[in-house]
C-alpha cells in the first residue's frame, strides 16, 4: 500500500534524526578512547586506544549476529526474557524495526565494552579483552536491553504487562549501559586484583596519575557532546505530536531532555570542584571531568521525564556518590584506573532510583503514551506517585547486578584460571606498549628508565 506524502516526509525526518543521534553516540568512542589515554600512565596509551578500538569493531560483528536478536527479537515466540529473532538482521527492514535503528542500537553496545575496560586498564592481556567485549556486547548487554527496552520485556514500561503497573524508567540507559558496564568492570577488576605499585606495604594507596590532562579534557568535551545523541536521541523518533497541548510532540521533549542533561552534568561537575577542594586541598581538573560525566550517567535514566530542577538535584547527589564511593574503593584497595565502576556503577544506580523520586507525571505519559489524555501511570515518589516506580526501579538496579554478576563474574575467573587474564609482573612494570604492542605510543617517552623499543625488552628477558 503506498503511503502518502507526509508520512514519507514524516519518516524521512525521523530516520534523519536517529542516524544523526547514532553518529553522536559513536563520537562517545572517540572521547571514551581520549579519557582512557590520558587516565593511563603513557607507558599503556597505545594499549588503551587499540582496546577501544577492539571494543567497536568487536562488538560490532557480535551484536549484528547475535546482540540485535537477542535484545530486541519479538514475534509468536517473544519471550519477557530474551530475543529470538533477527539474527545476523535476518527479516529486517520490517515493520517495527530498519536499519537506522539497529545503528542507533549498535553504537549503545560498543559504549558498554569501553566502561569495562576502563576498569582493567593497565594489566589484562589483549586476548582477555577480545573474549570479554565479544562476550559482554553480545549477550550480557542484549538480554538487559531486551528486559527493559523491548516491547515484550519484563521491566519494560511499553510491556501490556507492567511490573507494578509502572515498569521501569531507563529512559537512556543508567541501568541499561552503565550500570551493566560497571558491574562488569567490578568483577574484572576485584579478580585480577589491584595493579603493582598500587598500594604500598601498609595498603596505602599510591598515586598513580593519568599521563595526560589535555586528553582527558577533550574526552570529556567529546563525551558531553556525544551525550546529546544519546539522551535525547533515544526519543527514536522527533515528529510525534502529542494531543495536549497541541502545540507540544516530541520536539518539546527533545528540548527538555538536552537541558536536564546538560544541567545535571554541570552540577556534579561544580559540586566536584568544590566538594575535592575541601577534601585534597587543591582545584583537581581530573576530577572535575569525571564529576561531570557522574552527573551525566546518573540523569540517562529519568532526563525525560523530570524538570530541570530535578536534575540539578540529581547532578548533586550524583557527585558526591562519585566522591564517597572513591574514597571507599582506596580504603577497600580496589583498583579502577578510570573510577568506572564508582563512576558508571555507582552514579548509574543512583540515576535509576532518582527517576522512581522525581518522575513528573506529565513527562511520563507523554514519553510512554504519547501525551494521550485520560491515562494514568506511576511517577515520582517524592512528587505524589506511590511507590510502584520506585520499586520498579530498585527491582532493575537488584536484577541488573544479579544478571551481569552470575555472567561476567564466572567469565573473568575463568580467564585467571586458564591464565589469559592478567599479564606477568615484568611485562606490567614495562609497560603494554613496549611487551604487547611493540613499543610505545610517543616517540620522546617521559619513563627514560625502561625500554625505549620492543627489541630492547625483548633482549632483557
């Protein structure tokens, strides 16, 4: 049947704006590769960019065979749990799905496996990390998705049946993408252990700063912008009107979303300028951009149905649980390079029961129902809505970190066990680039102590 005209033009727009929203998030890759650069010592840069690179062309291959069909797979068979169809894209384009969407989609399962690796920098083997971003792009993350963002998943807030009357609300993904990454990078890390020299004799921490302040800026820059797809771009769709008020749709939506976003980032991040000021005694630039990508994550999950205040109080909080769960981890002497786990764990944990405090009503019917009137649905507990959303909520943090703990937890411990996991002590106190890759990622390297080229490590073994 020919369609007319304006659904022509309508649709045209629409795909239009997911694949733009998809090239935005695909830019997250390049400030995730320019973050972990400058958070490495430089003695591992070339490391860290080459698994960000194995991360996006990894998972890749494994989300178009399998991700896609186990996240998003529906039909006679669909089950709350897992997808089981579309693999290898089989019988897409169809009515519900196109290949714009599988891109946008893609580009979500490429950032997971870059949290991961964050959390191991510094001392896993290159082969570890190509089993593991297979294995965590292409099933742990997809079944996830599948529970919260498929139409027929358990958690779903577009199921026919929803946990509590509600599902819950991840709107971008707290729970989705950053919480799934942080438990991942929690197990890898806790099982191969801090990296050497970490923690000195009596456990005290020992500094081990990021070689480069200037990549770790523009990563975080590049992030920010990459977040703009990534949060108002998981609308899916811009031209979608919504009955009251008939001079609002999606667009409105889209605004609001950006805003929320932006508000909640620069929040942690002023909140962490002044909150490790106090603490450290001196202005942290560092800490600053990881403050502002906490407040980042932790607003993913409700940045469409809260108002820009709620996001202000959201960025609050989410920089000071950045800050407390720091000073934990070195108590505890567990060792994340880049704070991932705290980071994209922690703050992603808090955006989720954030949404189930501060869910407007209106935003909520007008995300999940389009605007119709006459409907009614679960909010915000602290704005009058009960406490089905925020069980939902705690219902998805508790069953995300079950998920992610019973998949990649036995994965990573058998990798120590067949020693493929972690490298030697020699090869970690030289440095990956010159052990692994061949030498290092700068011509004038600022660790004159150690090798300058692979043949030279090679002739001190």
């Amino acid at each position: 049947m020919a369609v007319s005209w304006e659904e022509s033009v309508t649709y045209s727009i629409n795909t239009v704006y997911l694949l733009f929203s998809a090239y935005l998030v695909f830019v997250m890759q390049l400030g995730f590769a320019m973050l972990c650069a400058g958070s490495v010592r430089a003695k591992n840069a070339m490391n860290i960019m080459l698994t960000n690179v194995v991360d996006a062309v990894v998972g890749s291959i494994s989300y178009y065979l399998f991700g896609f069909a186990f996240a998003f797979g529906s039909g006679s068979d669909a089950n709350p749990f897992i997808g089981a169809r579309f693999f290898a894209l089989k019988d897409i384009p169809n009515s519900e799905y196109d290949y714009s969407f599988f891109l946008y989609q893609w580009a979500f399962a490429i950032a997971v496996a870059g949290i991961t690796s964050g959390s191991i920098a510094e001392r896993t083997q290159f082969t570890a990390y190509l089993i593991f971003s297979f294995f965590l792009s292409g099933f742990v993350y997809p079944v996830v998705v599948h529970w919260v963002w498929s139409s027929s998943g358990w958690l779903s807030p577009s199921s026919s049946s929803l946990l509590f009357g509600s599902g819950a609300i991840d709107f971008a993904g707290s729970g989705v993408v950053h919480l799934v990454g942080g438990i991942a990078g929690l197990w890898g890390s806790l099982i191969e252990g801090p990296r050497v020299g970490r923690f000195d004799a009596f456990g005290k921490p020992v500094s081990m700063r990021g070689h480069n302040a200037t990549l770790v800026v523009l990563g975080t820059f590049l992030l920010w912008f990459g977040w703009f797809g990534f949060n108002p771009g998981s609308f899916d769709k811009i031209l979608v009107s919504y009955p009251s008020p008939s001079d609002q749709g999606n667009w409105t939506a889209i605004g609001r979303t950006a805003v929320t976003t932006t508000l909640a980032g620069s929040t942690a991040g002023l909140v962490t300028l002044f909150g490790r000021r106090l603490l450290v005694g001196h202005w942290d630039a560092l800490d600053v951009c990881n403050g502002v990508l906490g407040g980042f994550v932790a607003i993913t999950s409700g940045c469409s149905v809260v108002e820009p205040w709620a996001a202000i109080v959201c960025g609050f909080v989410a920089a000071w649980a950045l800050i407390g769960l720091n000073m934990l981890a070195l108590k505890l002497r567990f060792d994340d390079p880049l704070e991932a786990t705290q980071l994209h764990g922690g703050c992603g944990a808090w955006g989720l029961i954030f949404t189930g405090l501060f869910a407007k009503k209106e935003f909520v019917i007008q995300v999940y129902d389009s605007g119709k009137s006459g409907l009614s649905r679960p909010y915000g507990l602290f704005l009058g809505g009960g406490w089905a959303l925020l069980g939902a909520q705690l219902v998805e943090v508790i069953s995300i970190v079950g998920w992610v703990s019973v998949t990649m937890g036995p994965l990573f411990y058998t990798l120590r066990r067949l020693r493929m996991l972690r490298i030697s002590v020699e090869d970690e106190i030289a440095g990956l680039d010159i052990s692994s890759h061949g030498g290092y990622a700068y011509q004038t390297h600022i660790e004159e102590t150690g090798p300058r080229y692979y043949t030279d490590y090679a002739r001190m073994q």
